[in-house]
C-alpha cells in the first residue's frame, strides 16, 4: 500500500506539472492563431494510451511516462519533421510567426511552472502558516548524529550562529544552508568557533550513510524493548529517562554517552513515567547498551509540550500570504541555483547525487499528506522551470537562445543548422537522462 501511495503521488506531482508546463505552450500559441498538432501527456513512442483530436489539436496520454509534448505546427522541436519543413511555409506555422511571438510561445512553458510555484507557496501560507522552531531557541544547540559531520568539526550542542556570514533563522533551514555553505560559526560552550567546510562536503556527506546534517536534541522515550533487553522489568514504553547514575540525561545524546561510562553495572536512574519522575535501576551491558528503542525524530507539537522548544506558529490573510510565498518562492529558487553551481563544479562531488524518477519518487512520503504534497510538487515546479531554461537545443532555453540571436542579429539560423542543433541537444538530454537514471540504479545496487 505505501508503494501504491508514494507512487500515486509522484504520478499526479509529475503529471500537473507537464500538462500545466505544455499549457504554457499551448495558450500563447493559440493567441497567436499558431496550429498545435498535438498535446499529449507522456510520450506516445508507436502507440498511445488514449486520443482525440478535436479540431486541427490531437490529444491524447502516452505510456512512456518520461515528460509530454505540444507539437506546434511548423517548428523544429523532438518530432524532427523535416517532411513539414521542406513544403512552404503556411500563416498558421511557428516559423510564420514574428520572432517575439515565438519567444512568448518558448517562454510560456516555464513561465506557467515559475508562477505555480509561487502560487503554491502563496496558498500553503494561507492554509497552513508558518510553523517553525527558531534556530536562536535552541538553548542546548544542535545533535551531530552523521558521523562525516562530526568529523568536517560541528558537534552535538554546538549553537550555530551564522553560515557564510548570514545568521540561519529557523531551524529546519539549517540542514540546507549548512551543506550549501562553506564557512560556520558556532558558539561552543560560550566561545566561537569557525569551521570550514572542505569544497567535496557533499561528496564525503553522500558517501556516508546518513545525508542529515544537524537535527533536534531530543529526549530519550521508550518506543520499544528488544527481546534480550537487560531492561524489560524496568522500562516500560513511553518512559523518558531524566538521569543515570546521578547524571542528568535530558537528551538521547546524553543518554548515550553516560551509559558508555557505566558498562557492565546496574546503576539507579530516574525516568518520566505518568507524568511523575519514578527511580528505577537500569542494567547496561558489556557493549554499553540498555537494549531500548527510542523515538529518533518528534512532531514539534509532541517537543513542545515536553517543554523542550518553543514552537512559533504565523498564520496569515490572503493578503500577508502573497509576500511571504513570494519570498519563499524566491529562496527556493536561488537555492535551487546555487545547488545546479555546485553540480556543475566537479571539485564537489555533488553531481555524484544527481538523480532521476527513482531519486523523485522517493522523496514522497509513504503517507498521504497534501502539505508535503504541494511542498514537493511546488519545488519541482521550480527545478523543472530552471532546467528547461537551460541554454540547450531541444530544451525551451535552447529555443529562446536562436530567438533572442534572431531579434538581436535580425539573421534567422537556417532549418538545417537548427535540425542539427536539434539532434545535438536531443543526444545531450538522453545522455544526462541516462546519467541521472544510471546512478539511481547504482545507489540502489550498492544500498545507498
């Protein structure tokens, strides 16, 4: 069942966004009384799935589930007609149509995903808020749990104070900025600390088990017992543990490291069981281990009512929420280009995480949650507008590129340079597609 939901999810996210980005095409077209020939949703390679043309448009659903088209009469795009192109040129066709028509026609697709997302991001504030834990009520700092991390020099209570220079609001941006980022200062028990991050952090990051940077301090609550558990008589699910052996242990981290300094003993505890503090006796193994499952990650509604973080809540009018989606919208999209950068910049290894559907389809919850949702879908509206923005023929950006060459010059490159171009940007997209894809199958074969 949680196959079947995270597919469905990544069905409809996938299938919004072509069909809305293709309206993009489609709409202006239409204004400017050009013939589209086609619309379809996934590609129809031999056959389709369903069709109807209505009027001189065909529409239909493909089953190759890799993207969607609109053929516009008259243009050099995937299809290669070069039969179309060699007869004369007729007042309904693209090419018949003045240079800055075109241009609004190969702008619409990732215009219409540019402001999707925007509207997105404008409608969750209206419906959800803004719920956050702000970075500067983190009392006792951060928890390091990826080993690589606490090797590059942040650890667990570390309070961050700035990345490259600009202070981090909220928590849950930490993550982002600090993996982004290059230079971080902490305070450190009262003094600061500057760390730099090494140009391959990305690189070194994915080749650990974990991808998290930072995370909550969180307490240590019974969520399970193993079978073997020297603890089955004393624990009971639910208990938070509060100290050991005298030691006070409000975190999981803390809980950890003083077990480590009592192995092989039964010392006295005391626990939260009922809302009452009980003193019990914990016997911790040879290796150190209570042989307890606790609750890694807490809802920060469960987190505040331990009284642990305040939990800033912003609800907003339809008015307030148009400039805070604006905002986040932006973010969202210069973070997304300064991830590209960083691709693009071999020395840091993050093209190694590039991934394609497999890499997409995971991010959807095994739940259905329409926030997460429409967080996903907005997101990839935005990825999906900057890739197609790419100067690459056979990519929208490579269209606009010939245009604005053709306003500027006021030459038209000739159909058989822009066929080869064509074929050229085609080849290229395959070859990222095929990259992109290979290394979700490599992540999958080695268990990354």
């Amino acid at each position: 069942m949680e196959i079947l939901i995270k597919l469905a999810q990544f069905l409809l996210s996938l299938s919004l966004l072509i069909v809305l980005h293709e309206l993009g095409h489609f709409i202006p077209a239409k204004l400017f009384k050009t013939r589209v020939e086609k619309f379809y949703l996934f590609f129809d390679v031999k056959f389709s799935l369903i069709k109807k043309k209505i009027g001189d448009t065909e529409y239909g659903i493909g089953w190759l589930p890799l993207g969607g088209y609109v053929k516009i009469a008259g243009m050099i795009d995937e299809s290669m007609d070069k039969e179309q192109m060699a007869l004369p040129p007729q007042p309904w066709e693209f090419r018949s149509k003045p240079a800055w028509q075109r241009l609004i026609i190969m702008l619409g697709g990732v215009t219409v995903n540019f402001v999707l997302a925007f509207i997105i991001y404008i409608a969750m504030a209206f419906v959800y808020g803004d719920l956050y834990i702000a970075n500067k009520d983190l009392n006792d700092g951060v928890w390091i749990t990826n080993p690589v991390v606490e090797k590059m020099g942040l650890h667990t209570g570390d309070k961050i104070i700035s990345v490259d220079g600009t202070e981090v609001n909220q928590f849950h941006q930490l993550n982002e900025k600090i993996i982004m980022g290059r230079e971080i200062v902490v305070d450190r028990q009262g003094e600061q600390k500057t760390i730099v991050m090494p140009i391959n952090f990305i690189d070194q990051l994915m080749q650990g088990k974990k991808v998290s940077v930072v995370e909550l301090r969180v307490p240590f609550i019974i969520n399970g017992l193993l079978e073997n558990s020297p603890n089955s008589n004393a624990l009971k699910l639910g208990d938070q543990i509060l100290s050991i052996n005298g030691v006070a242990t409000p975190y999981v981290d803390q809980v950890m490291t003083q077990i480590k300094t009592v192995k092989g003993q039964t010392v006295p505890a005391v626990v939260k069981r009922d809302n009452k503090s009980t003193e019990i006796n914990l016997t911790i193994n040879q290796e150190g281990l209570l042989g307890a499952i606790y609750i890694p990650r807490m809802k920060y509604a469960d987190l505040e009512k331990q009284g642990l973080y305040k939990v800033n809540r912003a609800e907003f009018g339809i008015l307030e929420s148009i400039p805070f989606g604006i905002e986040k919208g932006k973010n969202q999209l210069f973070g997304y280009g300064k991830q590209l950068k960083m691709i693009a910049n071999p020395e840091t290894g993050a093209y190694k995480g590039v991934g394609g559907f497999k890499a997409i389809y995971d991010i959807f919850p095994p739940v259905w949650n329409w926030e997460i949702f429409w967080t996903i879908t907005a997101l990839l509206s935005i990825m999906l507008g900057v890739m197609n923005l790419l100067p690459i023929p056979a990519l929208d950006g490579g269209h606009v590129m010939f245009l604005l060459y053709e306003i500027i010059t006021r030459r038209k490159p000739s159909d058989k340079f822009m066929e080869y171009a064509q074929l050229a940007g085609f080849l290229l997209l395959i070859t990222l597609v095929l990259l992109a894809n290979g290394n979700d199958v490599y992540k999958a074969i080695i268990g990354n």
